[in-house]
C-alpha cells in the first residue's frame, strides 16, 4: 500500500514534470492546473494522477487510431497513384513496344529501298554496259567488214588481173599450140624410131631397162611441151641431168619454181617423195622457193591431188595424172597460188600449222572454183559456138529459099 509520503513525492515529482513538459490547449495555465490539485487530498491527487494516465493511455490509442486512418488514407492514394503510375509505365512500354515495332519496320523499309535503288543503280549500270558493248560490237564488226571487204577487193582484182594474163596466154596458146603439136609430132616420129632400132639391138632386159629410160623421157618431152605452152613468156631451164635439180626449174621474174616430172604404171612411191623433199632444201637449190611434184599417170603415195605444204620454209604442190587425164592447167593453177601467198608471206606466220592448215584447204577451194569457172567459160563458148553454127544455117537457109548463093 501507498503511504501518504509516497504519494506526495510521486505527486509533486508529476506535478514538475507536466510543468515542465505538458502545455494544455485550453485557457488555463500551468499554475492554475497545480493550484486545483493542491486542493485535493493525496488519494484524490492519486487517483486524479491514475485516473489521467489511463485517460492519456486511451486518448493515445485514439490519436493512433485517428493517425492510422490518416495513414490508410495517405497509403490509398498513394496505392492510388502507384496505380497510376503502373498504368503510365503499362501505357508507355505499349508505347515503347509500338515504337520498336515501328523503328523496325521504317528499317526494314530503309534497307529495302537502299536495296531497291542499288538494284536499280546497277541496272542501270549494266543497261549502259550492255549498250556500250553492243556499240564496240557494230564497230568491231564494221572494221571487220571493211578489212575483208578491202581484202575480198584486192583478192579479186588479183585474180581479175591473173584472169586477163590467163586470157592473153590463151590465145597465144591456140597458135602456138598447132605448131608445136606438129613439131613435137614429127619428134616424137623420130623417137619412136629411136626405141624401134633399139629394141631391135638388146635383149629383153635390156630392152625393159630403155623402156623405163625412154618412157620417163616421153614424159619429160611431154612435160617440157606443156610448160612452154603455158609459160612463153617464163624461161624454162632443163635440169634432169643435174643431179638433186628436179626435171625442170621455171623462172618468173624473181621467182624459181622446181618441176619435178614422174611417170609411173603404179602410184609414185614414198622414197621418190622423201627424195623429193630432200632436193628442195638441197643446198644446190638454195634459189628454189617453190616445187611441184607431178605424177603423169597415176597418183602420189600418201598425198591427195593438188596437196599444198610447206616444208622448210619453202612450198610444195603434188599433183596427180596430170598428163592421163589432161590436168595441165593445175601446173599453172598451182604456181599462182605461189605468186598469191609469195606476195603476202610477210604479213602470213608459215610457221603455224594451223596457218598451213588453212591454205592447204583453201588450195583445193581455189583449184575447185578455178574448175567451175573454167567449166562456165567453156559452156559458155561452145553455147555461143553452137549459136554461130545456128545463125550461119540459118542465114543459108534464108539464101537458099530466094535463090541467092551464099
């Protein structure tokens, strides 16, 4: 139990202390509040002091309370406005979301259209280059038209020029060749004879032997006397007795061509071919550019007629049954094929083979179109011929019926 000294010290120690710390609301002043419980007796001041804890004890839960609320208010609106802000933040990710869908699709359009005009830049570059190539193809091709055009000129005002001389010779040829053909008779009279008194001298193997002798020399004579008809205007040195010089050597000006004459019941054999190679690049014919081997009856072993080469710089012809089947013109056909390449070799590699490949083929082509102009010329002269004939029967008849002598 609580005596009245405690109380008393408890008492004046409160009553210090809320004069000191507390300050009421009302009018009344600290003083005033001391006074009115001095008044009182030490069990009223007690239960006074007991009876305003509990009342500050209870008005305390109330402001707790009261504050409480005041915090669930403040907390909801703060609650509110996290909400708030939540939704911005939601808003604003859509926003940002919406934002890269639209940054990569105006992306996507960037580099298709930078794609899109490079395409169209190299097209157009390419548009440009196909025009420049087609252009430089049309010049291409027109220098070429012109250089084988100035070419195809020069080729055949060659040819129109040898044609000519060809003509002219022709005509010669049509005199000379009576009185040759009854000189070369009357010779022939007299070598006939000739082996006639000499088959009546030796025995059979003799007589075979001078056969072959006197059968190469026929062909010789008969080689000598087409060349003199062909070539009057040449000079045309006889050389079968010359060792490695061929039969014949035709000079035209600065050019020597060999002849080289065979007359053989069978094909001319190889080793007279490979003989034949020899003596052109013989020393002793150091001045020989050109050479032809003819075969009067019969062909050439391993060579096609009218075979172009070129054999150590120097051009080769074989030629086959030239005197069988009166092929004498390809003589003349060949030595201007010499005289066409000879006039170009400085500008022709006869070193290729591929070079001679080609003039090998275009030889036979040039023997073949001689061929079929020569033909056309001599349809055409007996046509005109026999037209003469015609007119001239005509003409009599015409006479005949007015009875005039014609």
């Amino acid at each position: 139990m609580l005596n009245n000294n405690d109380i008393n010290n408890d008492i004046n120690n409160h009553i210090i202390d809320i004069n000191l710390k507390f300050q009421p609301d009302d009018k009344k002043t600290s003083t005033d509040i001391i006074r009115e419980v001095s008044t009182l007796s030490p069990l009223e001041t007690y239960k006074t002091f007991e009876l305003g804890l509990k009342l500050l004890k209870s008005g305390k839960n109330v402001i707790q309370l009261w504050e409480n609320n005041d915090w669930e208010e403040k907390i909801k609106e703060k609650d509110n406005c996290i909400e708030d802000l939540n939704k911005d933040i939601e808003q604003l990710n859509t926003l940002i979301k919406q934002n890269e869908i639209n940054v990569k699709q105006e992306k996507k359009e960037l580099v298709q259209k930078s794609i899109t005009d490079t395409e169209i830049k190299l097209n157009c570059y390419i548009d440009d280059y196909k025009k420049r190539i087609v252009e430089l193809e049309d010049k291409i091709s027109g220098i070429n038209d012109e250089h084988y055009k100035s070419k195809d000129i020069a080729l055949q005002s060659i040819i129109h020029k040898y044609e000519e001389r060809e003509s002219d010779i022709r005509d010669k040829h049509e005199l000379l060749l009576r009185e040759e053909r009854e000189k070369y008779v009357s010779s022939m009279k007299e070598y006939s004879d000739t082996i006639n008194n000499m088959n009546n001298m030796n025995n059979m193997n003799n007589m075979n032997n001078n056969n072959s002798t006197i059968i190469g020399q026929e062909g010789e004579n008969e080689t000598f006397r087409e060349l003199n008809l062909m070539f009057p205007k040449c000079e045309i040195e006889d050389t079968h007795t010359t060792q490695g010089r061929g039969d014949f050597i035709i000079k035209d000006n600065d050019l020597s061509i060999m002849i080289e004459t065979k007359k053989y019941n069978a094909n001319v054999p190889k080793k007279e071919i490979d003989k034949f190679y020899r003596d052109m690049i013989s020393q002793c014919n150091s001045d020989v550019s050109c050479g032809i081997l003819i075969s009067l009856n019969t062909g050439i072993a391993t060579k096609e007629d009218f075979r172009f080469e070129v054999n150590n710089g120097k051009f080769l012809f074989f030629l086959h049954n030239v005197s069988k089947y009166k092929r004498w013109n390809n003589i003349s056909l060949a030595i201007k094929f010499f005289k066409l390449i000879i006039e170009q070799q400085d500008y022709i590699d006869f070193t290729n083979q591929d070079v001679i490949n080609q003039f090998t083929k275009s030889a036979k082509d040039f023997r073949r179109n001689y061929s079929r102009q020569k033909n056309r010329l001599d349809k055409f002269y007996a046509d005109n011929i026999k037209d003469l004939d015609e007119q001239q029967t005509l003409i009599g008849t015409l006479f005949q019926a007015v009875n005039v002598k014609y």
